[in-house]
C-alpha cells in the first residue's frame, strides 16, 4: 500500500525536477535563430574555460580563439561549433558561437 503512495509522487519529481533541467538549458539557446552547427567534436585535452585571445584546439582539427571570459574546468568536453553569416560595411563575415561542456561562448577563428 505505501508502495502505491509513493509511485506517483516519485513520478511526479522526476517530471517536475525534468522539466526544470529542460527549461534551465533551453534558456541557454535564447538568441540562437539563425546559427547554424557546423561541427561536433571534443576539446583536444582539459578546458579550464575561456579568456580573452586564449586558443582553444579541438579533437578535429578546429581552433578558435575565445572572445569572452568565464572559468570552469572539464577533461576533453564536448563541444558544438556555431556560425552564423554577418555583414559590415559591405564585408561579410561568419560570427562563431561554441557550445562546450554546457556554457554557450563568444569564439573567432584562430588569425595567428
């Protein structure tokens, strides 16, 4: 009998606590429209986060500077690559987003 109590509240966390996480990472992607994946692939070894002009190199082949600061540590992530085209006084260009671990960053592409 107390079995048949606690299914549903049980059920009923899991949603509620999904939903949440669900939520929580969606508002990550606010202001995405528009940009387009084009690569999946892996940090090349540990990702203490981003700051200003630091390279980042990735398991295929990819690096990209980060354009934006946050700290955070993870061994080999994964990571999403984003572009999205943009123009400038009649100069087009790709602006790059890179998705790592779970936390959205400003890149550019390596120049040096």
């Amino acid at each position: 009998m107390l079995i048949r109590r606690l299914i549903p509240v049980a059920l009923s966390l899991i949603v509620f606590w999904s939903g949440t996480v669900f939520a929580d990472t969606a508002g990550d992607f606010r202001g995405m429209e528009g940009w387009t994946i084009i690569a999946t692939t892996q940090v090349e070894d540990e990702f203490e986060g981003c700051d200003f002009d630091k390279v980042i190199k990735f398991l295929n082949g990819m690096a990209l500077e980060c354009s934006t600061f946050s700290y955070t540590y993870s061994f080999m992530p994964n990571a999403v690559i984003f572009a999205k085209p943009a123009k400038h006084k009649d100069m087009e260009f790709y602006q790059i987003k890179a998705l790592i671990g779970d936390k959205l960053y400003d890149m550019s592409p390596r120049l040096k």
